[in-house]
C-alpha cells in the first residue's frame, strides 16, 4: 500500500466512525480509540513502529527442512 492508499484508507476509516476535524472535541473515545489502533496498526504493519510486522499475520516462519 503506498503512500496516497494509506490516506485513503485512513480517511476511510475515520468517516466509518464520524470523526472530522470539525467533531473532534465532541468526539466519543471509542470511536478515538478505534480510529488510533487502525493507524498505528498500519503504521506497524510498516515496520513503521514496533509491533506486529503484519495486520493480522499470527501465523510464523516455519522450520527449514520441513
């Protein structure tokens, strides 16, 4: 996902829970919460920041030889 998918997603994402610029001080902090997890999500799915190296990704290398 480059750089422009990434806003859109984003935008997208904080539309689907009725956060703008113009409600942020009205804003509920679930909706906050849920907006701040999608982006560092992503921004750690990136290697951005520590975390998880892939949304969602639980699965792991498996051993060689096998």
């Amino acid at each position: 996902m480059d750089d422009n998918a990434l806003a859109r997603y984003l935008a997208r994402q904080a539309q689907a829970l009725g956060l703008d610029l113009r409600t942020l001080d009205c804003a509920g902090p679930e909706a906050l919460r849920a907006f701040a997890e999608a982006s560092l999500q992503e921004l750690s799915a990136r290697g951005l920041l520590s975390g998880e190296e892939a949304v969602g990704c639980w699965s792991a290398p498996r051993f060689s030889g096998h």
